[in-house]
C-alpha cells in the first residue's frame, strides 16, 4: 500500500503506569506531587497528552485510590503549562490464578477484580478529557495473571464514558481487540470517531514486528485517530514507524525506562527525543489545542476545592 505518513503528530507520555517499575528506576514518579510534575515537564518537552496511573506513595504499587487521582488531577490542572489529561481505567480487572493444580480460588494478593461503576469512579470524579479502555482478555506477562475485560464490562464501562462526556482510548494489544472495538461502535456503545492506542510488543498480545504492526494499523478505520507504542529498546523505532504508518506516538516511563543504554531515562527526555525523531522526519508536533480540535475534546477547567 503506499506510505500515508502523518506530518501532524501529537505525543502521548505515559509517565508511570502500573507494572512493577517502582524499584527499577528512581525516575518512576510515586506519589501524586511527583506524577503530576513529571507529567507537566513532558508537557514542556511537548507532549500534548499525559496518560495517568497513581500509586501507593510509600511503596510504589498499583492503586485505584480516588484521592489520589484527585490530586494528579488538580495539580496538573493547575499548572502553568497545558495538556490534555488521560486517566488510565484499566485497574480493576486483575485475576491471578492459583497453581496449574488449583486454579480456584484465585491468589488474593494479586486479584484486583470489582464492578463497572468501581473501575470508573475516579473516572466520574476527576473528568478528564481522556480514559482508557482496554477493549479486550488477554493473559498478560506473569505466568498466572490475567487481564479481564470481558464483552459485558467493556459496553459497560464504555457507555459509561460516553455518558461522562469522557473519550474512550481504546487500548488494543491484539487485533480480536479492534474487532470488538469496531462492534462497540456499531452498537453505538462508543462514538463513531474512535481513539486507539496500538500497544506492540506486550506478553502476550500482538508482538512488535512490523508485519503484525501494519495488520494492526489496517485493522483501525481510516476516519479512526490511533497512536502506538512498544516497549523498551524498541520505543524510540516505534515513534518512527507510528509515524511513517500515518499514526501518532506514545512515550515514557510507563513502556521503557532508557535513554540509551546504561542511562536512566526521565519521561521529559524521552518526549525530547520523540520530538527530534518527529522533526527529523519533516513531521510536525502539534499541541494540546490543536488535539483537542482533531479529537472533538472540551477542556475541562479546574475544579473547585470542596466540590465533587
């Protein structure tokens, strides 16, 4: 087919996620003060989208705590600098099995499995013009866990951001992923102009080699915005191939923790170095307005202390 390459290019920095990077790397923000400062200097470097996770201050791990998401918002709100915030909706759907033997019940120190309404209250608490939707099962990494969005709590959770006025980022680490994303459309679950994010190379989903990328990218509709990422060493090539495939890219501390090898990356260098690879390939990296215009996105002020 022939090359569609995207001259106008928003960056995504996912700034600190959810896997278990807390230890691996001092630059990996923990507590709300430290994401949403990390978050604001990618904004300065050029990101146009800060997609958010929190974690427990103390010791890094995962959390799906209201209070902290309030403040990640608030602060990045309240900065001086601006960018479209997406707040990750994917916590909440954890199950890690027992052994081969037995599977049941679940291990309960790593299960993390509630309701719809649950795994979109911080979604309904902060508004953020962005949230994620992981639109599909798949078994993720470790040997016993996987990641559960099964066809019922995915129109759920999506009829819940469109009531919210929230946009969906449709998260698709497999091709089946897309296929239900273009059935939740259908059913009119989602709006018509859909996000996706391609994730590329995640055990065990789509792997990151460009044949499988580009049945990925011809899988996503053509009036569809999308981006992609791939994880570790390969980041920086996928901001690259994104590009040149018609797409825009996602960053940071979330997919990879280099600069180079040896060197610890901070998300503000890793956003640089995406703007120099846009820019060196005769592209052009927009801002959070001009995002907001292509993807139909209503700023949201900040709120006022005490309400909500």
């Amino acid at each position: 087919m022939p090359l569609s390459m995207n001259r106008d290019v928003f960056i995504t920095a996912a700034v600190t996620g959810s896997g278990g990077t807390q230890d691996r790397s001092p630059h990996v923000p923990r507590s709300p003060e430290q994401i949403a400062k990390s978050a604001i200097d990618a904004a300065k470097a050029g990101a146009a989208v800060v997609h958010c996770h929190v974690r427990d201050p103390e010791t890094g791990a995962p959390s799906r705590d209201l209070g902290l998401y309030r403040e990640v918002t608030d602060r990045i709100r309240d900065a001086e600098v601006d960018v479209v915030l997406n707040l990750t909706a994917g916590m909440g759907g954890d199950m890690v099995f027992g052994s081969t033997e037995a599977p049941l019940p679940v291990n309960a120190a790593g299960t993390d499995m509630v309701g719809a309404t649950e795994r979109m209250a911080h979604v309904a608490e902060c508004l953020p013009e962005i949230c994620t939707l992981d639109c599909g099962t798949m078994n993720f990494a470790e040997a016993d866990y996987v990641m559960t969005n099964t066809p019922g709590m995915l129109r759920a959770m999506g009829q819940m951001m469109t009531d919210l006025g929230v946009k969906p980022e449709i998260e698709a680490f497999d091709t089946g992923h897309l296929w239900f994303a273009k059935e939740l459309v259908k059913e009119g679950v989602l709006a018509p102009d859909a996000l996706v994010q391609l994730c590329m190379g995640v055990p065990w989903g789509a792997p990151n080699d460009l044949n499988t990328f580009m049945a990925m990218v011809n899988n996503v509709p053509s009036d569809w915005n999308w981006s992609a990422f791939s994880l570790g060493r390969d980041q920086m090539a996928y901001v690259a191939a994104s590009v040149l495939a018609g797409g825009n890219v996602r960053v940071g501390l979330e997919d990879n923790l280099w600069l180079d090898k040896g060197v610890l990356a901070t998300n503000a260098q890793l956003v640089e170095r995406a703007v120099t690879i846009i820019e060196n390939m005769g592209a052009k990296v927009i801002g959070p307005e001009a995002v907001r215009e292509r993807l139909g996105l209503v700023k949201r002020a900040p709120v006022a202390k005490g309400t909500g």
